[in-house]
C-alpha cells in the first residue's frame, strides 16, 4: 500500500489566526498576478476570477489562499461507462487528439490499472477489489512539481492556487518535462493532432505538433468559479475542493477516508487523491 | 593562414563534398521530420521521449570537455609534449561542441522558438545552463585555439593576455560535462540516472573516450600530412585513455554492486534490461555486450606496454575505447533511463533512419568544422617546423610515412632533447 497521505488536523502551531490585511493584500495581488499571466485579464472574466478567489481565501482561515485538489472515490466509478464519460467530457472539450497509435497518443486523463499507477506496490498483498479497479489518472498538480523546475522557458508553471500550467505557446518542444514528470501525465505532439480530433470545439486551442500538453484542471473554469469537467462529469465520484480549507469537501474526505497518492516516496506531493477504503 | 583551406588535393575536397552532402541529406531529413512530424520520422514515444539525439549530446559534451586533458598537464604541469597538440585538442572541442549543440537543437519540436531560452531565462532549468556553458566554452575553445595558432604563425610566443582564458578554459571543461550530468541526476523516480556518481562517470567516460579519439586523430594527421604529433605526446595520451577508461570500468561495476546487493528493484531492473533482457525486451543487450567486449579490447591492449607502443594496436585499442563508449553513453544509457517507464512498463526504442541520418548530418557538421581547423592548424604547424621548444615538428619526406607516431627518429630526438 501507498502511504496515506497527511491529514490536515485542525489549527496547527504555524497557524497565523486571521488574516492580516498585509497577507491578503500579498495573495490578492499574487491572483491578480496570476490572472495576468494566465491572459484572462478581460474585465468580465477578471471580475469573476477575483470574485471567487477572494471568497474563498476570507473563508481560509490559514490565510494560505486555495491549494486546489481532487478526490477521487474509486468506489464509486462502477462501470465502464462512468470513466468513459469523464474521459470524454475532458478530451471533447480541451480538443485531445484520439490517436490510436499506443507510442504517439495524447491523453489528459485516462485509466490505468492499479499496478502501473501504483508500479512500486507488491500487488500480491493488496485487496484483490483494489487491484481489479482501474484508475484515472491525470496530471498530479504536484505541490512540487519536477516538470515546473526542468521547463527551460518557463512554458509549465505552478500557479498559486497550484495549478501547474502549461503554455502552450511558448513551449519549445524539447521534452525535458516529459521525461521529469514521473506520472507520465504529459504528451507531446508527435503528430499534428488536427485531423485526430473529431469534432473540434471552437471554444478552446487546438495544439500543432511539436509542443507539450497534459491536464490543466480547467484553470478557465476555475476562473468562472466552476469545476474541473472531469469532476462535473463524474456525478460525485470526484471531488474537488481546497485542501487549505480544513471545511472543504476534500479536505474532509481526506480526514475521514483514507486515501492513497501516486509515487509519495519522490516528494512531488501530488494533490490527486485516491479513496480506497470502502464506505 | 586561412589560405591553406583553399589548397588541397584530390582526397581533401572530396572528403568535403562527402561532409556536405551528409549535412545536406540531414538537413532534409529535419525538415522532414518537421513536416511529419517526430511520430512517423523517429523511434521515440511517449515512454521514451528521449533517444539517440540527447544521447549524442551527452558523448560528444563529453568529447568537448576531455580537450582539458591536453590542456592541463600542458598549462599547469608543464608537460612540455603535449605543446604541439594542445591545438588539436581545442579545435576538437570546438567541434564536438557544434555537434552537441545540433543534437540539442534537433530535439526540439518548436525549433523556431529556440531563444525563448533567452527571452525568458530560467536559472533553475538545467537546459538553460546547458546552453550558457556550451556557448561559453566554444568561445573559449575558439579564441585560445586560434590565439595560440596565429601567434605560431607569426612565429611569435602566444600573447599574455590570453592565459586567463586558457585558465578559465580548463575550468570550465568538466563544468560542461558535470551540467549534461545535472540533466540526468536530478530526476525523480529515473533511478538508473538519479545518482551522484553520474557526474563522475561522465567525466570517466569522456576524459576516455576524448583522448581516445585523439590518439586516432593524431594519427590520421601524422599519416596524412607532414605534421607529427609526436610519439611522446601519443602514448601520454594512451596512459590518459587507460586509467580512464578502468574508472569507467570501475564505475559500472560500483553501479550493480548498489543495485543487486541493495535488490531495489528498479534499479536492478534496468541493468537487467540492457545486459541480458527483460520480461522478452532485449533490444539493447547486443549493443551493450559489444560495448563491454570492446571496452576489454581496449583496456587490454592498452594496458600490455608492448600492444600500446605499437601503433597499429594502440590505434585498435584506442577505436576500441571510443565505440564502446558511444555505444553505452551515445545510445543505450538513455534509453536505459525510460525503462521501466512510469508505469513500471516496457517500451523499448531504436532509431528511425530519419532520426540516424539527422544525427549523421550533425556528426557530418562536427567533422567538417574539424577538417578545416585541423587544415589551417596543419599548414601553420608545417610551416613553422619546430614547436614551442624548438623541437622538430615536421618529418622530412625521406622520412618513414609508416607509423610515424612512434618513428624512432622523434622519440630518439626527444630522448636525446630530455637528456
């Protein structure tokens, strides 16, 4: 078994009690920043974005600004069909290329089975119900991102709120980050994805070939104050909340269930979290 | 002196031509590959991003830095031998750098937006480092080398002014090679890369593989013109080579003692993978034996004194030395790094021919810039006729073409000159 992850037990000793204005003058500023680099700075987008991010930091007694998450109950994706309808909400949207070609496919969030999602468990002596589950993976948003530190252009970058981004535009291509991610949640283009993509959405970029792309966890969404699609689409399997809010659907999921990550020996702390206990 | 590039026979232009129509034939082949795509045109994937590429920049980094194992026993040690060949050294690292740079560049997908580099520095990319050392030591390699040459042309003593820049030269030779080890071991969960040794290794393998290709070099140059390196110089160079090259030795077998007696098994999964197979992937077992038989021929026969005086197996021993290490640090060691993937997977990796003649076309670059440095260096080197210590560079055309690295003529007069 993976270890379990750590719990955020109440008040801790380093908490700062309420917020100075100091302090949330910093984290507003370092949204609006944020916002800025991110090219959402239209005033009906920036409106919102500001709106809902200052909600939730006056609600964030750690004063730390939101350190988003998910949770995914792997108890309650049944059938095929549900990991099919959550792929499929992603990958339409965001425009993934459908590639066949095992070597060369480019996939935001698909499944795996447990064994290679967890490749250092001895499978022999997990719960035969565990080990037959597949699981969905996707971009860990690691809290210490390996990828974010290689990118020579700083084309991937964590925002504060943890998103770790990818700019697609300014990428050169050289794959650095493919190789230190290791969840082998990015793909690079190895082909121009144009015709692989069925029914092309106008609302978001289309990718040319050459350049590194992976889950963004709909950071254009988040700016509306909406969920991930994944999380929309999954009918509460997926959870999704701020861990720095000890109130949040996450965080409570966590402190009540227990949960696994991926790979928690490499010290990425990635911030996609597994319910693996039944309940 | 550049009018020595402009007279040459028959053999000279053509071996040219054969440079620029492998420069041409990769250069067709990139833009091939970027209008396909790297999906069709290479033999890499998402589990192996990177291949023979990135594992050409990593040797021949390493051939560009080994140039300080001319340049420091000559500068701070004061071995006077290795006067006449300094040159060559640094004009080899002036070439293996232009190869590592094309192989770097060659990798990127978005190649037109290559100076976002520099448009948005980021110091705590290693790439980014990569890129500031090796254009800072081709600088380098180019000004001391051309400074020294053009002064022996004048038939003066080298300017004072350029000692600080051979000082920093021979300084920053392992920084180059320890940064492209920094590409390696910093990565989490790539355990056949991930470790401390890897900067040393890299430097062990280089400092045999640099010379190694310097000794067959010099004796290309002493067969092919009237310039010769001197047989003093040639066999330092070999010792150079052997203690190197049993480091290297030394330093695999350090690397299955932790992994088989520590049993992590990715480690041992991996070492598994490239020397006997694993779960039915076996593709770089052949590779790597050759490598490892190659490795022992060059260490025997430059180990028994008698095999490295003789210039005909010492030029084996040192072509020994030099592919099995490209094999090993050229190719395999990078791929060995993907497997077993992130998801504790194989997927094995072989170069596309596309990708082979790009990386062609970057070597045939490398060899061209060679050719005609090593011309001019030539030209100015017969002309003076004697080196820094007055010592007779030159064989008289009575002389034996045969072997003249060890012509008993020079290591007599060097002999006598020591004496």
């Amino acid at each position: 078994m993976e270890c379990a992850t750590p719990r955020p037990a109440g008040p801790s000793s380093d908490e700062q009690g309420t917020p100075t204005t100091h302090t949330e003058r910093r984290n507003f500023l370092r949204f609006l920043g944020a916002s800025a680099l991110l090219g959402v700075g239209t005033a009906a987008g920036m409106g919102g974005f500001v709106r809902v991010n200052a909600e939730e930091l006056l609600s964030n007694k750690k004063g730390l600004g939101a350190r988003w998450a998910l949770v995914i109950d792997v108890w309650k994706l049944r059938a095929e069909i549900d990991y099919q309808r959550i792929i499929r909400a992603c990958h339409r949207f965001h425009n993934v290329p459908s590639i066949n070609e095992r070597a060369h496919e480019v996939k935001w969030i698909w499944t795996e089975k447990y064994q290679h999602a967890f490749p250092t468990t001895d499978i022999s002596h997990v719960p035969r119900d565990i080990v037959n589950k597949p699981f969905l993976v996707l971009c860990n948003h690691c809290d210490n991102p390996p990828c974010v530190r290689v990118c020579p252009v700083k084309a991937t970058f964590k925002r504060p709120d943890g998103v770790v981004m990818q700019d697609l535009h300014r990428c050169i291509g050289c794959k650095f980050c493919v190789v230190a991610c290791p969840y082998g949640a990015r793909s690079y283009n190895w082909l121009p994805p144009k015709p692989f993509i069925q029914d092309i959405n106008p609302e978001f970029p289309i990718r040319t070939a050459g350049v590194v792309e992976k889950c963004t966890f709909c950071y254009e969404r988040l700016d509306q104050g909406l969920p991930p699609l994944c999380v929309e689409a999954s009918d509460g399997a997926i959870l999704f909340g701020d861990l720095n809010n000890p109130e949040s659907s996450v965080s409570k999921a966590i402190a009540t269930r227990y949960t696994i990550v991926r790979k928690p020996e490499l010290g990425t702390q990635p911030r996609i979290f597994y319910v693996v206990q039944e309940g | 002196m550049l009018g020595a590039l402009f007279k040459g026979g028959r053999k000279y232009w053509g071996f040219l031509l054969l440079l620029l129509g492998f420069m041409g034939v990769g250069l067709l082949c990139w833009l091939r590959e970027h209008h396909l795509g790297s999906g069709p045109t290479s033999g890499l994937s998402r589990d192996v991003p990177w291949g023979l590429h990135i594992g050409q920049l990593t040797f021949f980094v390493g051939v560009a830095a080994s140039a300080v194992m001319v340049l420091l026993p000559y500068y701070l040690h004061n071995f006077k031998e290795f006067a006449r060949i300094t040159v060559l050294g640094e004009f080899l690292a002036v070439a293996a750098v232009i190869v590592s740079m094309l192989s770097v560049f060659t990798i990127m997908g978005r190649p037109e937006r290559v100076f976002n580099v520099l448009l948005y520095p980021t110091p705590g990319s290693i790439i980014f480092w990569d890129m500031i050392v090796l254009s800072t030591y081709l600088g380098l390699n180019i000004v001391c080398g051309w400074t020294i040459l053009a002064a022996e042309h004048r038939g003066e003593a080298a300017p004072k002014w350029i000692k600080p820049f051979i000082y920093l030269a021979i300084f920053w030779a392992p920084s180059i090679h320890m940064i492209t080890a920094f590409l390696y071991a910093g990565l989490p969960g790539k355990h056949h890369w991930a470790t401390a040794l890897q900067t040393v290794h890299f430097l062990a393998s280089a400092f045999a593989a640099g010379p190694a290709l310097l000794i067959v070099l010099g004796t290309l140059v002493a067969k092919l013109s009237r310039f010769d390196p001197g047989v003093k110089a040639i066999q330092k160079l070999a010792q150079i080579v052997l203690y190197a090259l049993s480091l290297h030795l030394f330093f695999i077998g350090l690397e299955f003692f932790t992994a088989f007696y520590s049993q992590n098994p990715e480690h041992m999964r991996t070492l598994t993978y490239l020397y006997v197979g694993l779960e039915g992937h076996s593709r770089m077992v052949p590779l790597m034996w050759t490598s490892s038989l190659l490795a022992l021929l060059g260490l025997t026969l430059l180990a028994i004194p008698a095999s490295r005086r003789q210039p005909r197996s010492l030029v084996i021993g040192a072509l020994a030395t030099f592919f099995s290490i490209w094999m090993d640090k050229g190719l395999a060691f990078v791929v060995a790094g993907f497997i077993p993937n992130s998801f504790g997977q194989i997927t094995e990796y072989w170069p596309d021919w596309n990708e082979a003649l790009v990386a062609a076309g970057a070597l045939a670059t490398g060899a061209f810039v060679l050719t005609l440095l090593y011309k001019v260096a030539i030209s100015v080197k017969v002309k003076a006729g004697v080196d820094a210590y007055g010592l007779r560079q030159v064989r008289n055309s009575g002389e034996s073409s045969m072997s003249p690295v060890l012509a008993g003529v020079h290591a007599s007069e060097l002999a006598a000159r020591q004496d």
